[in-house]
C-alpha cells in the first residue's frame, strides 16, 4: 500500500513539474508582440488537433482514389478531387494551371529469379521509372556485382552480356536518413547510363531503404545521353534480396539472373497543378505557396509521398480560415503534379509566375512524410535565416527545434531568389525510407496526431512569415 501512494505522489509530482514547465515557456519573458504570437500559435495547434481535416482528406485520397502516377487515370482523379476540395474550404479562389507531363506506364507485374545449388529463388523487383521493358522473353544473364558508379565505369566491355547489380546500401550511421538517400541514390538514377554504353543487358540496384525486407522500391532513372540502342532493363529489388543475390554471388560467381518487365514510355499527357489562395488584406500582389505533390508512385497509395503533404498544406489554409486569420500577403496552396518524374508542374509554375509577373516573397514544401515535426530547413538570405532562426522560442514548445540553413523542396526551389525565403518543412525521418516509393507507402502507415502536427507547424511558421516577412523586408517582431 505505501508502494501505491509514493508511486502515485511520484505520478503527481511529475505531472506538476510538466504543468509548471509548460507555463514557464509560454511566459519566458516574451514581448508583447510574441505573447499574441505564442497565443495565435497555439489557437493553431488546438484546432488542428481537434478539429482537423487533414487525416480524413488523407483517407479519401488515398483509398478512393490511390496511387497518382503522371498521366495516369488516377492522376486525373486527384486533379478533381484536389479542385474540389479547395472550394470546399472555401479558398477566395480555384483553378487548375495546365502543364505536359511524361506518361511511363509499370505494364505486368515484374518477375525476377535466379536458381544457385539446385534452389530456385524468386526475387521481388520492380521496375524503376523511365525504364524500357525486357525482351519479351525476359533477360537471362551472368550478374557483375558493384559499388557504386565509378566501380562500374572501371570495368568497361566486362560489362558487355552481364547484368550489373549495384549494391551500396544506405549509410545507418547517419541520424539524417535524407542524407543517406542522397548517397545512394546515384546508382539508381544514372546506373544504367554508365553500364548501357559498354553494353550490359540491364541494370538491378539494391532499393533505396534503411530497412532490410523483401519490398523492392520504384523511383526514377535516366539514360543520359545515351543513344536509344543502348537503353537497357532497369530495376529495383529488395534489401534483403540484395544481401542473399551478394552472398550467393560469392559462392556461385557465374549464376544467372532472370528478370521479365513489360513497361513502357507513352507520348507526353496533358495534365494540371492544382491552385488555390486565400487573398492577402494588405498586399495580395505578395504571394507565399504552401504546397505539395499531387502525383505519386503507383506501387501504392501515396500516403506519406506525398498524400500527407497535399492535406498539410490545405490544412494550413483551413487553420487560417478556422482561426480568422487574415494575411497580410496571399496565400497560395499548390498541389503540384509530377514531382516523381520529372518536376514538370514546378518548372510550369515558376514559368508563369514569371511571365505573370507575379512577385513570390517566399514559399513552404512538404515532402518528407507525415511523421513527427521536427522543424525546418531555410534556403534564403541571412537576414531572413537569422530572422525564422529567432522564432524558435516561440516554435520549441511544440517540438520544432531544428531551424537550420538548407534546401526547401523540388517543387518550390524553381522560385528561388535573392528576396526569397523557401522552406522546407522537416518531419522526424526515421521511418520514412521504410514506405517510400514502396506497395506499403499506405494510409495505415500515417498517424493521426503526428499528421495534425505537422499541419500546425506549418500553418505557424506561414502566419510568422507572413507577419514578419512583408514586403520582402525582414522586420524584427
């Protein structure tokens, strides 16, 4: 019995230490500008927590309408549906801005096996975007195992009959898994263009995951400038398939690979952004976008690339909306379309911002998932950096505490300027390579609260720039 009350005064007293912290960094000596900040900060964080939309739209998008490869049939759907639902919250207004975007169709499901000591293994593989197919009858050819792209160059005509296997698995010692993806990521993209020319009959590369399982991960490549004769079969199979394929390849050098994929590239489809804003007060010739990428991967829904991004982004427009926040500058919400292969709706919304004269004072991506909030990267100017990098009294409370230089987004750094303030929203990266361009990139996968979380923060870094950031002219709060 005296276990139970020391527990339960123990339980008592940390929860009131918790309550007092809490009070302390809302009233830390905070200016009176910042006090109504912290407030307006926190209103947004309440409504997105109880009164969010983010997590419902992600469900619909998702489930109704699924994996949004360009120029497919469920591209389209998710112009629609994203056109829809602008209106629907009630933006000042809508419309769609036209842009050609590639059409590379996956065709049957991809089949990959080799047989080492009498055992026949099936391989999960996929293709990688861009890809031509295989003969017919499949590919069926010694496997070369390397490195990286230099390793590859190296060999030469060694190359010619084989099928080069790129095995250089992400580096787990980094804490930032973006950066992990970002030294691996070459072999996928530009492997086939360094082994094509030397004659090779294709190309497989280990998937781009911290995780070992047996889910092969899609995501572009290119030929380079290779002539259309030497365009080789490229795909993507597992990490666990990858350390088996290496082990047996050092038992059994000359085993053959078999892989069979029937994609293909389609004329150029026409297709849309999707653009709404609610107009600013003061100076709606100002502009700050808050986007995402509407297109996804076909292997599975799109949930975390880039579903959690489209909602998170119109969310930020409800919380403004659901808070009565009226901006000084415009908000514009932009759901760009095919991010994945080839950034085409970006490059056609900068061109138009620029022949329309239009006069962005900065911007804000989300496409690093849906997990927990962690902060923000700044690509602008130092007195802009300087002055996001002061609002971190008001935006550590709610677990934001990295607001450190660096890149923004795909889609919005076409928009990139002296007197433009680009911001990439940065969530926790620790599973995203788990899901990403993956059949399990899926709505169960995205969590409620961590979703409704990064909305607010987005919604709360938005509502400082635009107070603070007007004109172009940085002013201290």
């Amino acid at each position: 019995m005296k276990k139970i009350l020391l527990f339960t005064l123990l339980t008592f007293l940390m929860f009131a230490c918790d309550q007092k912290q809490e009070k302390i960094i809302d009233s830390n000596k905070l200016s009176a500008e910042e006090k109504t900040d912290s407030t307006n900060i926190k209103k947004l964080f309440n409504s997105a927590l109880m009164e969010g939309k983010s997590y419902e739209w992600l469900r619909d998008l998702t489930t109704n309408i699924g994996g949004r490869l360009s120029g497919s049939p469920e591209a389209a759907k998710a112009v629609e549906w994203g056109a829809k639902l602008m209106t629907e919250v009630g933006l000042d207004s809508v419309w769609l801005q036209p842009v050609m975007v590639p059409h590379w169709v996956r065709g049957e499901k991809e089949i990959a096996t080799y047989t080492t000591n009498g055992i026949q293994k099936n391989v999960p593989i996929c293709a990688l975007g861009f890809s031509i197919a295989t003969p017919k009858s499949g590919v069926l050819a010694e496997v070369i195992e390397v490195k990286s792209l230099e390793e590859a160059q190296a060999l030469g005509n060694k190359m010619e009959g084989k099928i080069v296997f790129f095995n250089r698995p992400f580096d787990n010692t980094l804490i930032n898994t973006f950066k992990a993806y970002g030294g691996c990521v070459d072999q996928r993209v530009r492997g086939a263009s360094v082994c094509g020319k030397f004659g090779a009959k294709g190309v497989i590369v280990r998937s781009m995951t911290n995780a070992v399982d047996d889910y092969p991960h899609t995501g572009t490549m290119s030929y380079g400038n290779l002539p259309k004769e030497k365009y080789i079969p490229t795909a993507a199979i597992s990490s666990r398939a990858a350390n088996i394929l290496s082990e047996d390849l050092k038992k059994n050098s000359a085993l053959k690979f078999y892989f069979k994929q029937s994609c293909k590239n389609l004329p150029d489809a026409p297709s849309f952004n999707v653009v709404g804003e609610i107009k600013g007060t003061e100076t709606p010739e100002n502009i700050f976008v808050v986007g995402g990428h509407l297109d996804s991967w076909d292997l599975g829904d799109g949930a975390h690339d880039d579903g959690t991004g489209i909602v998170q982004s119109l969310e930020v427009a409800y919380l403004f909306k659901k808070n009565n926040i009226k901006p000084k500058n415009t908000i514009r919400v932009v759901f760009f379309m095919n991010e994945e292969n080839g950034t085409r709706g970006a490059k056609k919304y900068a061109e138009l911002a620029k022949q329309n004269k239009e006069n962005h004072i900065g911007g804000l991506e989300s496409d690093a998932g849906g997990h927990t909030p962690r902060g923000f990267s700044i690509d602008a100017n130092n007195a802009n950096t300087k002055l996001l990098q002061s609002w971190k009294k008001l935006l550590s409370p709610y677990g934001l505490h990295d607001i450190d230089k660096g890149g923004s987004g795909a889609d919005i750094s076409p928009l990139k300027g002296e007197n433009v303030t680009l911001v990439g929203y940065r969530p926790d990266s620790q599973r995203y390579f788990d899901y990403h361009h993956t059949s399990i990139d899926t709505f169960d996968k995205v969590n409620k609260r961590e979703l409704e979380l990064g909305s607010a923060s987005m919604a709360s870094i938005i509502y400082l720039m635009d107070k603070y950031l007007y004109n172009n002219t940085p002013v201290k709060p």
